[in-house]
C-alpha cells in the first residue's frame, strides 16, 4: 500500500493510491495516517480495501507529510557509507544520533525557509523508517516487527549552525521546514530490502546523489 496526506498545512486528510496513482479519500476509515492506523491491526484493516472504491480526490491537492502526529523524530548521523566517504569522515563505530524537532516536518513538496544568517544550507536523501507500534529492548531479529512501512526524507541541514557554531546539532538540523517526509508512505510488505534500495537526490535541476547505498 501507499498512503499520502493531502490538503492545506496543519489540515491534511488521509489518502491511499489507487492502482493508477490517484489518491483515493479515507478520511471516513481512519482519521488520519498515524497512531492506531499504523499498527499491524489498522493496516490489516486498510489492507482489505479495495482502493478503487474510494472516493478519488479531485484536481491537485498539495501533498502533506506521509505520517502524522510524530512523537519523535530520531536521525542517524553518517548512516549511509557512501555519505561518509563524500563527507571524507570515517564510519562511526557507535551510531551517530540526534533528533530533528518534530515541528520541522513538512511536505515532500513545501518550500525550505532558509533561517536568518544561514550561509550553508544543504541537504541529504534519506530512508525513513515510520515505527507503527510501540516497543522496547528488541532483539536484532525482532526490530522489523514494529516498523509500518517506510519512506522518502530529506536532512535538511544548516552546517554553519551545526558544525562550525558550538553547542549541539539540534540548531543546524530542527529548523522550520527542515524536515520533508514523502510523498508517500510504503508499507513493510512492498519492500524486501531496504538495507538494498537506489538513493538519489537532484537540486534544482541538478544531480546531487546518485548511488545503490547500503546502510551502515
């Protein structure tokens, strides 16, 4: 399945593709892609619907982040190998993590706003990965049992404020619309390899990143 979130900022509904891509409504099954909707049951019960069905959303809505309600907006530093070797930095031997605020989440499509007296904006394709139950302590064979599918992100970052500034990373990474979910949602079962996928990212026009990236 694919699932979107469409509509003005802070108002979204929750969509799902139909077979030719259209977005299809689902706001009178779940109130939105989050919570209860992304745990193994809610998808069981999205899963059974035939998405041609639905009502189709008419025209070009804009297209929300894919998730809503995020509690927490966790990120790894240095994940992918080939970022590492571009960034011309070692591969960490304990997992590099800092949280991006949650409040920086926006669109696949939004506008990024350059904060005041930034002078490094910059940018990195990555593999988000959406937690749909909650857990503890789980065993290396057991983490995938939690994840409800996953999707496109972009680290916006600020490397002035984040690097060459003192403090911590959070200034150079949480800022307003510094963080681009989508366009949509996949679920686990359309994927069977994410440690195997193509990453690519092009700036206005122009290609940035290109590689089959395995993650760290």
């Amino acid at each position: 399945m694919k699932l979107v979130r469409y509509g003005a900022p802070g108002r979204e509904k929750p969509g799902m593709l139909d077979t030719q891509g259209r977005i299809r409504d689902l706001s009178k099954i779940v109130p939105d892609i989050s919570g209860d909707a992304l745990s193994p049951k809610g998808l069981a019960k999205l899963r059974k619907l035939n998405p041609d069905k639905l009502p189709l959303v008419k025209g070009k809505p804009r297209i929300g982040p894919c998730v809503g309600k995020v509690g927490n907006f966790i990120a790894i530093g240095l994940n992918y190998s080939d970022h590492a070797s571009e960034a011309g930095m070692a591969i960490p031997k304990e997992p590099i993590i800092f949280n991006k605020a949650p409040s920086c989440i926006c669109g696949p499509n939004d506008d990024t706003m350059t904060p005041k007296d930034s002078s490094k904006l910059d940018w990195e394709v990555e593999l988000g990965i959406i937690i749909g139950s909650p857990a503890r302590y789980l065993s290396k064979d057991k983490a995938l049992d939690v994840v409800a599918g996953y999707c496109l992100a972009n680290d916006v970052s600020e490397r002035v404020f984040q690097i060459e500034r003192a403090g911590q990373w959070t200034k150079g990474k949480g800022c307003e619309t510094f963080g681009p979910l989508g366009p949509w949602l996949v679920t686990k079962d359309e994927i069977k390899n994410p440690q195997n996928l193509d990453m690519w990212l092009d700036v206005n026009g122009e290609k940035r990143q290109r590689d089959r990236k395995s993650v760290v």
